[in-house]
C-alpha cells in the first residue's frame, strides 16, 4: 500500500493546483477545520502538524 501511495503522491504536479488554489483558500478561510494527524503516520511525520497548523 505505502508505494501505491507513493505514486500517487508523485503523479501530481503542483502545476495541476495553481488554477483553483486561489478560490479553495478564498471558499476555505472562513471554515473551521479539524485535522486529526496520526502520530505515527509513515507518509508525514508529525513535525508537520504544528507548521501547517497555522499554514
């Protein structure tokens, strides 16, 4: 499974998101938000919840 995830990871280009991440942060920056974060997730090691926190 964890390569699969990988590659789909890997198959996107941030080129694809420029297009709609304007009006998604516009539509989303009113929402309340819970993000639960695994403290053992093999794919996003916990440091980056308390960065993207605030993000």
């Amino acid at each position: 499974m964890k390569s699969t995830v990988l590659r789909m990871y890997r198959a996107f280009s941030p080129k694809a998101f420029r297009d709609w991440e304007d009006r998604y942060i516009q539509l989303a920056k009113d929402k309340k938000v819970l993000v639960v974060w695994g403290g053992k997730d093999p794919y996003m090691p916990m440091k980056f919840s308390y960065t993207e926190r605030f993000a």
